[in-house]
C-alpha cells in the first residue's frame, strides 16, 4: 500500500425520511457504503484504526439538505463519476452522492472552514394562513431593526443574543422564505432562531413544527474572503491514481 493518501471531498444530499436520520447514525452508514464501495479509503494507525473521514456542518435533526459534506483520504483513486457511481450503488432512498472533488495538498478540513449556509424554509399547509401570512409579512421588514433579539440557548445558559450579525440575506420566494446565515465556529445561526425572531415580530406562537427547513448550500470563504461553495477547493478527478 502507498505511503501517499488523497484528500477527496465528497458533496451529498439527504431528503426525505433520512431527515430523522442523525448525525453519530450518518456516519456509520456512510463507513459502511465505502467500504461495500470497494473504496480504498485509509485508516489511522494504532491500536484502533479508524477510517479518515470527517463532516462539515452537521444538520439538525429534520432539516433536509442538498448541499451536504465529508472529507475522506484515499490510498488510490478513481475518477470523480466512477466514485459516484460506486457510493450510489450503495445509498439507501433519500441520500445520494452529488460530486467528488480532489483536494490539494495542505487543504483544511471542511468542518473547520466552513462560514455560511442558505436555506430555503416552507410553513406547512397545515398552519393556520393568519398566522403564516403575518409572518410572511415580516420577512422583508425584519433586518431593518437595529437589533433582532432572541433568546438563545448554550450549554449554560439561556440568554438574550443579537442575531442581526448573523444574517446575511433574508428575502421572500413565493410563499418560501430564503436565508442566507453565518455557519461555523466563529459563528452559527440556525434558521430556527431567525424564524423564532420573524414570530416575534408578528406576534404570533413560534413551533418549530410549523417550517419544513432545507439547506441549499454550505459555504467556505476563498482567498478574497467571498463565499464560495466547499467544492471550490478541489478538482474533479479525470481517470485512475494508484
């Protein structure tokens, strides 16, 4: 075996009833599927070896995305649609391999560069229209306030938080609320926050079974500081590396 691995990055979507699916569960099955893959994923070494392998940005429970990612290294390669092909053979319904990039030498790892997501959020059918339209009503109006303030809960402590710095769009699509927020260790906001501070200013009940949330994209900064997708690293993989 060579000595020399290969640093892949790997997009996936995951919809559907996997949206119950999570996270520490995600994991094992994507192991699984490269391993039933025939993939020559590489191990660390020592006295329990594990596949190199790890996440950006994982999804909360119930939020559906096609915009997901995992690095993985590789002993020997094969070409980006050869890659696809294999892993879809072995997805179940609802997750699917999207692309595989090569990364180049020295590339972070995706769950330590990551800086945003966009979503697209739905209010269920089932929600009473008054209270819908009215919040429907705030979303062109709400990052116009100085401030947006929820409460936010930490491992702690419940405390008031400013949101505002955290969203970077918000916008309507039809009857579809589009946000474009902060992701990652300098700073996460989840949609649900944003969509609590939209309740607030309608006054009106925030539940959270109210929205369907799908992620669109998951973000990195380039060299310019732009946000650009995580794909924007690497390169497709053309033909065999041993």
């Amino acid at each position: 075996m060579s000595e020399e691995t290969y640093k892949v990055r790997i997009k996936y979507a995951k919809m559907g009833v996997l949206k119950y699916i999570g996270h520490l569960d995600l994991m094992r099955f994507f192991q699984k599927a490269v391993k039933r893959a025939d993939l020559d994923i590489a191990y660390s070494q020592g006295f329990s070896p594990h596949q190199l392998m790890s996440f950006a940005a994982p999804l909360a429970l119930g939020v559906t995305s096609e915009g997901e990612y995992f690095d993985a290294q590789f002993n020997s390669l094969i070409s980006s649609d050869e890659f696809v092909r294999r892993l879809n053979e072995q997805m179940v319904d609802g997750i699917f391999v999207k692309d595989v990039f090569l990364l180049p030498e020295g590339a972070k790892k995706a769950m330590s560069i990551v800086a945003a997501s966009d979503y697209m959020i739905t209010i269920r059918d089932e929600t009473d229209d008054s209270m819908k339209q009215a919040i429907l009503s705030q979303v062109p109006h709400l990052l116009d306030k100085e401030t947006i303030e929820v409460f936010r809960k930490t491992k702690k402590n419940e405390k008031v938080e400013d949101i505002k710095k955290g969203i970077y769009k918000l916008s309507l699509s039809e009857d579809r609320i589009y946000m474009y927020l902060a992701t990652g260790s300098e700073y996460n906001l989840k949609p649900e926050s944003v969509l609590e501070a939209l309740c607030n200013e309608a006054k009106v009940p925030y539940n959270k079974f109210d929205y369907q949330i799908h992620r669109l994209e998951t973000y990195m900064k380039n060299d310019k500081g732009e946000l650009v997708s995580l794909l924007e690293t690497g390169t497709r993989i053309e033909g065999n590396h041993c």
